[in-house]
C-alpha cells in the first residue's frame, strides 16, 4: 500500500468547514467576473477631488453655510454638497475601466468626523448612505450605456485617528482609546445603506 492510498480519518465530531455567510448573487458575479480576468478598483479620491479646486463654499454647501467649523478638505461631504463632483469622478473611474468603484467615505466615520463637529451619527449616517446611492447611481448609467459590462461598488472605510493596538496610556498599556466594538459599530453605519 502507498502512503497516496491511505485516506486520513477525522478526529470524532470534526465537521468540515462551511462559510457561514451567504454569497448573495453580486458576490457570485463578482467571483465569476475575477475567475475570468483581472479586475480593476478605482484610484485615490482625494487627488482627483483637488484638481477641482473647490472652495470652502462648496464643501459647505446650502446644508453646512452656517456651520460652526471650517469644512474644506472634508471630501466625505462632498456627496452632500458637491454630489455633481463625485458623480464626475466615479464616472472618469468607470470609463477609464475600473471594475469597482469604491464609496467616497474614507474618512466616513463618527471619529474622523470629529474634527469637523460633524460626528452625529445621523450626519455621519448621510454621509454613508448618500455616498452609497451616489456610487450605485454611477455604475448604474455606466451598465446602462454599456449593456452587458458589469460594475460593482465597494464602501470605503479608511483608518482613524485613534489606534486599536497600542495604548494612549503609558500608565495603563492595557487602555484603549477606541475599542473593537466601537469600530465595527462604525463600519455597520457606512454598510447599511450600500
């Protein structure tokens, strides 16, 4: 007999594993479309956020005209008050044969949108699920005048200002200034809507 012939035994109770989340029919077109070429995610936001030189009437818009605290450089924002900028931008993306266009919400979060006296989860909310429907609305026309490409969209959810592996706290290396938990929180509100 050789060793290629023997079939190991499994430990009693061992089950195979299984994933536990249900691939939903855009996950299967998604691997299906990545079992066929390469693909394609979109570049960096910010860069071409700039070359529109906006000013900071345009991120304040009508909503924020009288807010307490300057917004320019807030690009999350941009798809309340500026939407027309990073529709412009997802489409240039799109043409230029992004497969996956991610949401503009890189800084999407209560943390990050502390520094801008716009942590209120409701406000933090909009700008999720604007970002979200300005995203699915872009792939959208692009399949559209494009019939049988297909496009995907992807939440953005960049790094904060608060670090999860080491502590704040020389006197207390076990403290944390954000937890786990607190994070994941503000990855649900930034996925809910896409």
């Amino acid at each position: 007999m050789c060793c290629r012939d023997i079939q190991p035994s499994s430990p009693e109770g061992y089950k195979a594993w299984k994933d536990p989340i249900q691939r939903s029919p855009v996950f299967e077109q998604l691997e299906e479309l990545m079992q066929q070429r390469i693909i394609f995610i979109d570049g960096a936001m910010g860069t071409m956020i700039q070359r529109y030189k906006l000013t900071e009437a345009d991120f304040c818009g009508e909503r924020y005209a009288n807010h307490s605290h300057e917004l320019k450089g807030n690009n999350d924002i941009l798809v309340i008050t500026r939407p027309d900028v990073i529709y412009d931008i997802h489409m240039q993306y799109l043409e230029g044969g992004a497969d996956i266009i991610e949401t503009n919400t890189f800084n999407g979060t209560t943390i990050s949108q502390a520094d801008y006296e716009l942590q209120a989860p409701e406000e933090v909310f909009l700008i999720n699920k604007s970002a979200a429907e300005l995203a699915k609305k872009a792939t959208a026309a692009y399949m559209a005048a494009h019939p049988g490409e297909r496009k995907f969209v992807a939440g953005a959810v960049g790094p904060t200002n608060k670090t999860l592996s080491v502590s704040p706290s020389v006197e207390n290396p076990a403290f944390r200034g954000i937890t786990y938990d607190e994070v994941s929180r503000i990855c649900v509100v930034g996925s809910a809507s896409a």
